[in-house]
C-alpha cells in the first residue's frame, strides 16, 4: 500500500476508535424548526439561524430578484471587477447598522479573520488570544507570524499578565477574543477587556459571529449589549450566515482600518467576490432585522423557557444567555450516546467532541432560533428528560 494511503486510513481508523469520526447528513429541506435528514423527519435543534430568516420569503426573493438583474456570479474578486453595486450598498449598510464609519464584505467568516488578524500584526507584533477562540480565530494568530499567545478563557487576570509581558516586547499587540462563545454560548467580559487594553496601548478585535443580530436593542450585536464603540473596540467582525440567514461576513470598523484591509488582507483581495444576489439576500436580512424586533424577544423567552426547563431535569448547563445552550455530558461516546436516542424520538442536537471542545466536555450543543414554538421546546425537554433517565449513569 503507497505510504500515503496507508496513514489516511491510519487516521480514520483511530477517529472511529476515539468515536470522533465525523460525517455529513445529508438535509434535504429547506432551514428551519423541521429538518428532513437523510430522508427522515426531525425538529432540529442545532442551526446557527438564530433569527429564523434562512427561508424568509422576503429574502427568497431578494435573492431572486437580485439573480435576475446581476446572474448567479460576481465574475472575478472585488479588486478586479467583481465589486457590484449590492456589495457596496450592503457595506455602507452593515456600516450604519453597527455604528461605524465603514464595513467590508468578507466570503466567510473564516475569511474574514484570517484576512484582519494577518493584515494588522506581523512579525515583531503580538496576538494574544482568548484559549476558547474560534478555530479561525486562533489559526489567524498561529499563522500571522506574531508572537502568539493564549489567556483562561474570560479571565481578566491571565489577559493582563499576558498585556504586561507583551508591552516590552511588541511593536504591537492586539487582543483578539469572541464576544459570544460558540460552543459555550458564554459572553466575554468585553467592558473590562476594553479597559485593560486600552492601558496597555493595545487594540481589542472581536469576532461577534453569534452575537450579531441576537443581542443588543437593536440587533448590532454584543457591543450594542456592553454600550461599546469603535474606540473601545476597533475592530468588529460579524457574520452574515447565523442570524442574518445569509452568507458571508464582515468586518467594521474606521475608515483606515477597512482601507488597509482592502490594500493587505490577502483573503479578501485573492478570492471571488460573493455573488451580488447574496448581497442582496443580507440587505433584506438587515431589513428584517430592524422592523422585527419580536424575532429578538421571543427567542430570549425561549431561552428562559429552555433553561427552566432543562435545570429542573437535573442536566448540566453551561452560564450561557444566549441561544447557544450547551449541555455537558462528558464522554464522547456518551454524548453520541445522548444524540442519538434524541434522533431516535425525532429531534436533531449534535453532540460536539473534542478537538472542538476541551476534553472531558463533549456535549450536546442545543442552539435554539426565533422560528422555535414554545411547544417544540416543550417537546424537546421531555425527549431529553426520557433520555437522560434512560442513559444517566453511564454518561460520566
């Protein structure tokens, strides 16, 4: 067997023993509350859509009338003529709707921090990051050629005993953390982190992917919900694939930061623009957004009503207000466990392994959205009170 071959399947085979082989299902409807996967019916529980807006009839034909006026593709990157009026409009829009001078579409959110962390610190500089970043997060740092280092995760302390060391030795340090916690569902404590940056004359960038269009009077996300600018925070950057219901991503912040983006951030100079119908998919999204606050406030009420009604089973929560509700099982295959007896009563929760979170803490990840009905959450919690009593004592 050529070499190669005989590791890929070295691989595989120790993912499967770890039971942390991953697999594809295969959906079959459009996104919603009711997902038919691989053939078969279930109430889901594990989309980002936060907001319910994925299959909006209004951005359907946002969509629709946009692919009729532009085609399907943006035919080359932003740089070379793929920058369409849809794109600019919705920059200037993110820009207005989050407080700040302008905005710059990203192809995805990965994209879009991997293109800002490279773009603002190199050699010489520092990027100390939150341990609990996002995978995208952290491999922008590693990749940026700064010196990269982690803090506890929320811990005032360990980030201002890594600013101190930083300061006598960067040119440069910037403080890259999430603002809601996508497997923790967990707020950071950005007012406090905003202050200490500031003393050490370092910039604090924030990825608000699962805060946008969640938090804050009006949707703009975890700084809305702090009462924090772009001078606390001088680098926001959102996505437009979870709440929004599109695709894509951004970052906003002042006119310097998002010329210098479009001079170095190599991810989004070297790539296709989206398609201009996208664009206009997450213009009707912020739309949306704005003139139907009640999306906001009925899923806040749907956390209440999850979390009541998880607490009073006995299972294990995490401090999360948002619509991420983790519930921590341990072992891997106790959380496959857990899973799988939910699919086998009709509702769909993930169960999240290792190396997406610390060992010893796999769980399942219940993500909760505005098109939820109190009475689907009411359903879930006696599916999952009939499980945990079926499987309780051979999960830890």
């Amino acid at each position: 067997m050529n070499p190669f071959e005989h590791h890929l399947q070295a691989v595989l085979q120790e993912r499967r023993l770890q039971h942390r082989y991953r697999s594809r299902p295969a959906i079959s409807s459009a996104q919603g509350p009711e997902l038919v996967v691989d053939g078969a019916s279930y109430t889901s529980f594990c989309s980002n859509d936060y907001l319910g807006l994925a299959n909006h009839p209004d951005m359907r034909a946002a969509m629709l009338e946009a692919a009729s006026q532009w085609g399907v593709g943006s035919g080359a990157s932003h740089l070379v003529c793929g920058h369409s009026d849809e794109h600019h409009q919705l920059e200037r829009e993110l820009a207005e709707f989050c407080g700040r001078e302008r905005a710059l579409v990203f192809s995805t959110g990965y994209m879009a921090n991997l293109g800002a962390v490279n773009a603002l610190v190199g050699k010489g500089d520092a990027v100390l990051e939150d341990r609990l970043n996002h995978a995208s997060l952290l491999d922008a740092g590693l990749l940026s050629g700064a010196r990269f280092s982690r803090f506890q995760h929320n811990d005032l302390n360990s980030l201002r005993q890594h600013l101190s060391r930083s300061a006598a030795k960067a040119a440069k340090t910037l403080v890259v953390v999430d603002g809601v916690f996508s497997m923790d569902g967990d707020l950071a404590p950005l007012v406090q982190q905003a202050e200490l940056v500031a003393e050490h004359n370092a910039w604090l960038m924030v990825d608000d992917a699962h805060g946008f269009g969640c938090l804050g009077a009006t949707g703009a996300g975890v700084l809305e919900h702090y009462g924090l600018g772009q001078n606390e925070v001088p680098v926001l950057m959102g996505t437009l694939g979870k709440a929004a219901g599109s695709f894509g991503a951004f970052v906003a912040g002042s006119e310097a930061l998002i010329e210098t983006l479009i001079q170095l951030a190599r991810s989004y100079i070297y790539t296709t623009a989206l398609p201009p119908a996208v664009a206009a998919a997450s213009r009707q999204s912020l739309r949306i957004m704005k003139s139907e606050p009640w999306r906001r406030q009925h899923l806040r009420q749907l956390v209440e009503r999850f979390r009541a009604g998880a607490s009073a089973l006995g299972l294990q929560l995490m401090d999360s207000p948002t619509a991420i509700q983790p519930i921590i099982i341990g072992r891997d295959d106790a959380a496959l466990a857990y899973s799988g007896a939910l699919r086998q009563l009709g509702f769909w929760v993930s169960a999240i392994r290792p190396p997406t979170v610390p060992e010893g803490s796999a769980r399942l990840r219940v993500t909760l959205t505005a098109a939820h009905s109190d009475a689907q959450v009411d359903g879930l919690l006696r599916a999952l009170a009939q499980v945990h009593q079926e499987l309780q004592g051979g999960s830890r």
